[in-house]
C-alpha cells in the first residue's frame, strides 16, 4: 500500500514539511478512498492529514542517524503533546 510515497529520510537531511504533508495526505486518500473528499467528510479528511504529518515529523525528528550526529541534544518538552 501507498508504494510510491517517496522516502522522507536521506541520511541525516531533514524532509521538508512540504515533503511530509504530501505524503499524509496521499496516505489519507489511499486508506479512505477518496482523492478529494465530500465537504462533509473534508474536516476529518484534513484532520487525519495533519495529525499524519505531526506523527511522521516527529518520527523523522526523534531519529538518530548513526555516523550522523548531533551537534546537540534534542531539546524535552519542546513539541507540543496531546
């Protein structure tokens, strides 16, 4: 399923939200179904998309690419938590 997202990680470079939001989104369209969704369904659509994308920045971000490094610790309690 979804094949032809395109990988968000190259080494040590950081995806660009851009990158990131574009494949939520394919990633939402392809487990409901629709490439656009009715209007009354666009809220939950668009809903899904942006918690995918937190989900996925997150991930990529809370990586550790070995022979990458860190110039410094992650900071803790930064990102915004439900």
């Amino acid at each position: 399923m979804c094949r032809s997202i395109k990988r968000l990680r190259e080494g040590a470079t950081p995806a660009p939200d851009d990158d990131i939001e574009a494949a939520a989104r394919q990633f939402v369209r392809k487990i409901s179904g629709f490439s656009t969704p009715a209007s009354h369904n666009a809220a939950a659509f668009d809903r899904a998309v942006a918690e995918i994308a937190a989900a996925s920045r997150d991930l990529l971000d809370d990586l550790v690419i070995r022979g990458a490094g860190r110039s410094e610790p992650a900071p803790t309690g930064s990102r915004r938590r439900r």
